[in-house]
C-alpha cells in the first residue's frame, strides 16, 4: 500500500499539482492519465523517491518493498541479463553476494559461519533457490531467449533490453509496482502476456500509458492528472473517456436539466458496468465500478486535435493489386515471401508480423520507395495515397518554421496552413519553431497535417500512434473509424487495430494468412494459432 499525503510538485513558477491525497491499495492498478507535461511520470518519480517533493509525504507499510521500470537501458551494461533481472529484487541480490563473498574466502571464522547460516535461511525464505528459474521464466515470457540470459547487456539490442528492464522490475512479486510505458517496443503478444500477467497480481500497480487497450485492461481505477489535481476515479479508461465526453456535451447543452442529466449519467454507468461484466479483459475479482456515483463524472479540460481526413475522389473498384511479392532484409533475413492480395474498395487492412520490418518494407514498396526482390503491385487509376512513414527523419531536416514546411505539401495560402496547424493544437508562437527542434510527437502531429492536405483516398500508416499522446491517438482512431476510403496500416495498439480493420494480413516468410475479421476474434481463433505456427515453422 502506498499513501500520499499533501503532496505538492512545482518546478520553478508552475504547480504541477498541489494538495494531493490518495491512498493506493493492493490488488489493484491504477492507470494514470493526463496531457502531455500533466505530470504523469513525475508523480512516479516521486513516489519512487528520484523526485523531492516540495511538500507531503508519500509512504508503504512496514516491510514492503517497492519496484521500479527503469529507463536509463545502459545502466546495468557491465552486468549479465539473468544478473540484471535478479537485482530486481535487491534484498535477494545483496543476499547472494554476500554469500558468495563468505563462501570464497579460504578460511571462514565461527562469526562467517553463524552469518553465512543465517544468510542461507533468509535466502530459502526469498524463494532464492527457485530465483533463476522464475527469472529466465520471466525473460521467455517476455520474448528475451534462453540464449541471450547469460550475455552481457551491452551484446543484446536495445529492443531486448527493455524487456530485460521490464523481467527485472517484475521478478520477485514486489509489494508495490510503478511501470512508466511499460508496453513501449514490445509487440502484440508479449502486450497480451503482460497484461494477462498484470491482471493476476494481488500487488498494488501503478502505470502510465499511452495504450488504450492496455489500461482499459488491466486498469481496476484511473487516476486524472488535470485542473492541477490528482483525482481517483473508479473504472479504466474507457469509462473515464465516454463519461468525461457525456458530462461535456451535458455541459455544452444549457437547456438540459439537472434531473435529465443525473438519469443520463446513471444510464451510462448502467451500461457500462454490463459492458464490464462481459468483458474478456476483466477478472471475476475486479470490481471497477463498486463505488462509482455520478458527481465524479466531469467534463476534462483535454484538447484533442482536429483529425479529419476527407476525399478529394471516390475511389473506383480497383484499389491495389499484389502479386508474388518478397522482400529480404540486408543481413539476408527473409522478412515475406509470395505475398498475394487484392484491396477492395471501402476495406481497413491491418499487416501484422512477428517482425515488424516486415511491414516497412511492404509499405516503402508500395509507395515507390523500396525495390521489391520478387513480385509486382499496382495500384487503380483513381487511386491517390497519404503515406505516414514509420521514420519521418528526413522531413525535418530544415530550417524551416511550421507555415513554410507545410505549404511545400499543398496548394493553399498562409492562412490555411495556419488553420491545418492549428487543428492539430499548434499555438501562434509555436508555428515559428524551426522544424529541426521539434519533439517526437511535434513532427507527428505536422505529418498527419501533411497527409491531410493530400485529401488522398487510400491512407497508408506505419505504426500512426508512436509518439502521440493518448488525445491524439483517440482522435486519430475515431477519424480512421469513420473515414470513407481505404487504410493500409500497421499497429502496436490493440484498440486501434480492433477498431479501424475489418481485414487482417498477417505477412510470413512462407505467405500470408489473410482473413477478413475483427483483431479480437482473430487472436482467439484456434484455427489461426496454428496455421501460425505452420507459416512461422
């Protein structure tokens, strides 16, 4: 259990928060939301103790011990992997040391053998016999193989890495758990592990995130970093999204009373808590809206950014055509081989992989970008393309403020690029910023305001929600849902792929498996777990 009491967090002149006092629980996780510099991490980071708070206190019960996702992925580069992940759990790792300190020397002292006999049944009472095992147990769940347990961390990629960061803040059953984007470069499996793994836990969890489906999850409350508050609410983040959406609509509509607004409310959380019951994600002892009332449904102050995608044409019956295709990767790995399909008119095609080059590869060459090294595509006459690339480095590249960036990709006046720069939250001084300086999701945002200039009927995305904010990534996703033409995407997030595709193409190196259907039901097919692993063989 972890307990806030008036905290306070400013940085120079800005309150981040004030007067915070929560109170957070074992067996529960808690998803905390917020814009973008709300203050989500900075709250773990307090809590963590890395961050002096300018008042309160935060404190666990007697003996508990707290474990952290680091993000610094060079910090334990002298150590092993299976070394790293058991220094998760520190009085185990101290334990071992030293014992192996007392057990190296040549000569051990009665005082050494009274210390080494009490060391041995401390390290029975922390499992520590079994510590390896549920460690390398930890790391193949978490895509890490048994080959690479024993190398140093300087030898693995940094995409390894953090799931070795990952093992090491999980091992040992810690008492209070804090995982600052703990499914970032993780792929859609091991996401379905963590988040089966996270749902069963009797521990007290905090996480920040900016997967929809991943909070929705594994989320029992919700914690709101907004109007300078830290407020608790029961329920994941959907509910929090649609209620919050209802109270500013109820809000924006003086006309309604305040009786016909609390049994709308009523109605909502009614409904929501069928939906809840139903749920695949929610276990039997997840009671997520036991204490919900209708005075904690309020309006958010979130801006979300103005996504609207429109078409210039309506496509005709040919879309895109591909035949044979392959695609082989410098170090000679084969990413696909005799990928055949045929586009229609109208469809949302997700391209899944267990390696995501693959998908890159498949989209640079139907955007004219890449050679393939089998097979033909060709695209219908009416057919024009928004393409977002996965790496959109070299657009930015310039001295250029926004204004001149963005009218280099369309046709109209100042002032309409103004006004596209402003749907996606860009500020007056903002547009002045030089383009080279922008932040990840900065360049994000000016990308999709490129595309919509094209007013292009086939939209082509790699990997569309890396960088965004949660605001973003919902506009986005509700845009593409009701976007007439077609999309031809690639995805980590699970709502997004199972709210946008009505087809999925999973590309192998032997084929592909294509079936029109929704992400749910095709994860949970048997049928398809293995025609899978036939394809992955």
């Amino acid at each position: 259990m972890i307990t806030v009491t008036n905290l306070a967090i400013q940085f120079g002149k800005k309150t981040l928060y004030k007067d915070v006092n929560l109170k957070f629980t074992s067996g529960n996780i808690y998803g905390i939301i917020g814009a973008n510099g709300a203050g989500k991490s900075t709250l773990l980071r307090a809590i963590s103790g890395d961050l002096e708070p300018n008042k309160g206190t935060i404190e666990m019960q007697p003996g508990e011990r707290l474990s952290v996702l680091e993000q610094d992925h060079f910090k334990y580069d002298e150590f092993t992997v299976m070394d790293t992940v058991l220094m998760g759990h520190q009085p185990l790792w101290k334990n071992m040391k030293e014992r192996e300190a007392l057990y190296a020397k040549e000569e051990m002292t009665e005082e050494d053998g009274v210390r080494a006999a009490d060391l041995e049944m401390a390290f029975a009472e922390m499992n520590g016999w079994e510590a390896e095992s549920e460690a390398a147990q930890l790391l193949q769940n978490l895509g890490v193989t048994e080959a690479q347990h024993y190398k140093q961390m300087s030898e693995i990629s940094n995409n390894e890495k953090v799931r070795v960061m990952l093992a090491k803040a999980l091992f040992g059953h810690p008492d209070n758990l804090l995982l600052d984007e703990p499914t970032n470069d993780l792929d859609l499996d091991t996401v379905q592990w963590l988040e089966e793994y996270l749902s069963n836990l009797e521990q007290c969890v905090l996480v920040v995130s900016h997967d929809r489906h991943f909070l929705d999850a594994v989320s029992t409350q919700t914690v709101d970093i907004d109007f300078g508050k830290v407020t608790l609410f029961s329920g994941n983040y959907s509910f929090w999204y649609e209620s919050s959406q209802l109270a500013l609509r109820q809000q924006q509509n003086q006309k309604m009373k305040a009786e016909e607004k609390r049994k709308q409310l009523e109605e909502f959380i009614r409904r929501f808590s069928a939906n809840v019951a139903k749920s695949k994600q929610t276990t039997s002892r997840k009671k997520m809206l036991e204490k919900l009332n209708v005075e904690e449904i309020t309006p958010s102050t979130r801006k979300y950014p103005g996504i609207i995608f429109s078409m210039e044409r309506e496509p005709g019956t040919q879309i895109l055509e591909v035949e044979g295709l392959k695609a082989v990767d410098a170090d000679g790995t084969v990413l696909f081989d005799n990928v055949s399909f045929t586009i229609e008119k109208g469809q949302k095609t997700v391209f899944l992989s267990h390696n995501p080059k693959a998908m890159t590869a498949l989209f640079e060459i139907i955007n004219g970008n890449r050679e393939a090294d089998a097979g033909t595509y060709k695209w219908g006459v009416t057919i024009t393309t928004a393409y977002l690339p996965l790496d959109n480095t070299e657009f930015f590249k310039s001295e250029m403020n926004l204004v001149d960036w963005l009218s280099q990709y369309g046709t109209g006046n100042e002032v309409m690029m103004k006004s596209f720069l402003g749907r996606m939250l860009f500020k007056d001084e903002d547009i002045q910023k030089k383009v080279c300086v922008l932040s990840g999701g900065e360049k994000m945002r000016c990308m999709i305001a490129r595309m919509q200039l094209k007013n292009a009927n086939c939209l082509i995305l790699d990997t569309p929600t890396n960088h965004l904010d949660l605001e973003s990534i919902q506009a986005f996703n509700n845009n593409l849902i009701s976007f007439k033409g077609n999309i031809l995407f690639a995805s980590h997030d699970h709502e997004f792929i199972n709210t946008v595709a009505d087809r999925i193409i999973e590309l192998t190196p032997k084929g592909t498996i294509d079936k029109l259907t929704t992400y749910d039901d095709y994860i949970y097919d048997e049928s398809i777990k293995a025609k899978k692993a036939e394809m992955y063989a």
